[in-house]
C-alpha cells in the first residue's frame, strides 16, 4: 500500500484534524487540480468530475471538508476504473 492509499484509508477512518499539506498530497496523487490564487481557500477539481471542491486553507480542517475530498476521490476513481 503506497503513501497515499495509507493517507486516503487513515482519513476514510479518522476526518479530523488534517492539515492542507496532507490535503495537497493526497489531491495532486489522485490528479485533482488545485487552485489558490493567494486567498483563503483551495479549489480542488478535476476534468472527469462535473462539480468542485472548496477548502478553506485554515488548521484545522473541518471533518466536513475532508469526508467531501474522500468522496470527491472516490466518485474520480470510479470514473476511472470503468
């Protein structure tokens, strides 16, 4: 099991307290888009997917944000795998 099938089970598991290095990580792994242009949130997105993600860049993130994410990557990898 690679880093980031290790970091999506630990946050599949547990969706608290993740910081947005460990979001990027697992995000840019899975070939999501991230989008920053210097405010407050990250915009995560990826051309198979219709809809997009929004995080607010702050420690900690909310269990909300990161359960969105992990289902964001689901929704990509089934996409993928068919």
């Amino acid at each position: 099991m690679n880093t980031a099938a290790k970091l999506l089970s630990a946050m599949r598991r547990n969706p608290n307290d993740w910081s947005m290095p460990n979001v990027l990580r697992l995000a840019q792994h899975h070939g999501l888009e991230v989008r920053n242009n210097g405010g407050s949130h990250c915009v995560f997105s990826h051309p198979l997917l219709a809809e997009h993600l929004t995080i607010p860049a702050r420690r900690p993130i909310k269990p909300l944000y990161i359960k969105r994410l992990v289902t964001l990557i689901d929704q990509l990898q089934a996409l993928s795998s068919s």
